[in-house]
C-alpha cells in the first residue's frame, strides 16, 4: 500500500532582504511518521515551520498538506492542523481551563474536549490555575494541549521541550510517543537537542543556514559519518608520530597543540592496544582516556564545523 504523505515542501524558499532563511528546500512527511528538524539558532527551523503553518509566505516553491496549497484551502487546513509555536501568548487573565475552553470554542468542539486534554498533558490539577501562573514546563504543556484539541492529522511542534528539566522533557516525549502509538498523525518537530530527535523520531534532518544538510534514519545518518566509535585522549606532551597508521583508524583530530587527540575508530578493539602501547614508547603519561560511539553530534560538528549548542 502507499504511503499517505500529510505534507509536502518542494523547493521552498524564503528570504529577508539578502538573508537566505530558507534556501529551497523539499521533503515529505507520511502520515504516522514523525520527523525532526535539527539544527542550531537561526538555521531556519522556525520559518520554515511557520510556511508550512500558512503563517508566513514563501518566495517560491510549493507547500502541500494533504495535497492542499493554503491558498483557497486555509479553513480546511487549520482543521487538521495542530500547531504549537516557538513561543505562546496565553491571556494571562485566564485559567488555565478556560484558555482551552476558548481554543475548543474556535474549533467548534465541546468543552469536554478541554477536560480530555487536561488529563492527556496531566494538567487536572492546574485547571483554574491563571495561565501567567504557571511554571515555563506548564505553559509548554498547555501549548502542546491546544495543538492536539483537534485531533489533528498534521502537528508542527516548534522547539516544544527547550528550556525545560528532564523531567518535564520526558513527560512531554512520553505523550507524544504514546500520541506516535494510537494515531496516524505526521509531526514534525523543531529541536536543539539532539537526544530528542533520536528519541522521538523516525527520520532526522540537520539545517543549517537555511540549508539541508543532511537527512535520515538515526542509523543512515550515523552511518553517513562512518559507522564506529571515538577515543579521546589527553598526554602530557605532542605525539612525536601522526596516529594515522594505527590499526583501524579512520580519521585523527588534534586539538591543544597535539596533547589533546580525537581518533575515529572502525574497532576501538583494534586501536586501544597499539595507542598505549605507542604512549609508552613515547615516553608519554596518559592523562585522560575515553571512548564511546560515534553520535549525531560528530556527524553535526563534521558537517556544520560547530556543535548544536555553541
Ligand atoms: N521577520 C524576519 N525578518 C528578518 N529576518 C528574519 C525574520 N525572521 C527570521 N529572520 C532571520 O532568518 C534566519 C532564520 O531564522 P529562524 O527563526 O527561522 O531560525 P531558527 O532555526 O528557528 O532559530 P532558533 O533556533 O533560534 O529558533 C535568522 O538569521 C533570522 O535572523
Ligand atoms: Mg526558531
């Protein structure tokens, strides 16, 4: 059977005077699948976001939910949509019950929908609760509710979990899982974090400057790096010999004046034996060894030359 694809992005374009915010870029997301657009602070994740929400207009190329353009389709479309944005402006005078009272009311939906969605955010006990006082993990919470009043077939999450503990994060990603579970929903979300991305989603695009720069399974991207693992070292003083030749070494990394050693290893195995044992004929002292498997955050720095969070 084919896959039913909720949304369409094809060559989609968007700048602001000379800024390139969103340099013609396409993919589809399927229904029931969810997608992650990675990327650090303004690469462009949040206009292309909002095009595909029908709040802001590309320059050029085409955007397609369920096969619709929004013009001509804008109230069908916000039917299926559900939506939460970078930031949210609740009324602050309002409870928190009566904000998604108001937001069903705009839907046409009963106000036992507001109480549905209390529990599914686990918001019951805030429910009168004036939405100015609640806490940044709350407000989130609240934003995520109103995006899924409608049951919708398409979600558009922008950065949902960022600034919150872990705690709050896991119960957010526990709902949108559990959402993943009973629903054919396509989402896409917007993140820093690179665990969220891997945790939640089927498929991973890395956005840069307007640009993508990669996209893929959580292996496939792994595997676009070289599949393996990386040691990292620190010695007392620059080895005299380049590491390259050692057993299993893809690519070598120096930083600190060579006392500091990144190794991309096939088989760390392989490798760890001949580097102690060429510390030692170097008359080296090792002062710090660790490894651990490559991770998409190797493949972001290779690709973009800073990590996701500088
Ligand atoms: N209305 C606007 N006018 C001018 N420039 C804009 C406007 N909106 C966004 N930009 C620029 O477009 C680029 C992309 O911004 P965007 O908000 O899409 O990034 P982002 O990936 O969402 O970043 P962040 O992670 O910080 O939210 C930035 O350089 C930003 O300054
Ligand atoms: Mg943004």
């Amino acid at each position: 059977m084919d896959k039913e694809v909720l949304i369409e992005v094809n060559k989609v374009k968007k700048t602001f005077k000379s800024l390139v915010a969103v340099n013609d870029v396409s993919f589809k997301v399927n229904a029931g699948e969810y997608l992650a657009l990675l990327g650090p602070n303004g690469a462009g994740k949040t206009t292309l976001i909002e095009m595909i929400e029908g709040i802001q207009k590309q320059d050029s190329g085409d955007i397609l939910i369920q096969g619709k353009s929004w013009k001509g389709n804008a109230e069908k479309l916000h039917r299926v949509m559900g939506i939460s944005l970078q930031e949210t402006h609740f009324i602050d005078r309002n409870s928190v019950e009566e904000t998604l009272n108001l937001f069903s009311s705009f839907y046409g939906l009963p106000q036992s929908r507001s109480q549905e969605i209390l529990e599914v955010v686990g918001l019951e006990a805030k429910r009168k609760t004036y939405v100015n006082h609640l806490s940044g993990g709350q407000r989130q919470k609240l934003a995520l509710g109103i995006a899924l009043l409608n049951n919708p077939r398409v979600l558009l999450l922008d950065e949902p979990t960022t600034g919150l503990d872990p705690n709050a994060r896991r119960e957010i990603w526990n709902l949108l899982e559990k959402l993943k579970q009973t629903s054919k929903t396509a989402m896409i979300l917007t993140t820093h974090y690179m665990e969220e991305a891997e945790y939640l989603c089927d498929r991973i695009i890395i956005m840069n400057k307007g640009s993508f720069l990669a996209e893929g399974t959580l292996p496939q991207l792994i595997k676009s790096y070289g599949d393996g693992e990386i040691i990292h070292f620190t010695v007392n003083k620059p080895f005299k010999e380049s590491l390259k030749s050692l057993p299993s070494v893809r690519n070598v990394f120096w930083e600190d004046k060579g006392t500091k050693g990144k190794l991309v290893v096939t088989d760390i195995t392989d490798t760890l034996p001949h580097l102690l044992a060429l510390i030692a004929q170097e008359k080296l002292k090792l002062l710090e060894l660790e490894s651990r498997k490559v991770t998409l955050e190797d493949l972001f720095i290779s690709l973009t030359g800073k990590a996701l969070n500088e």
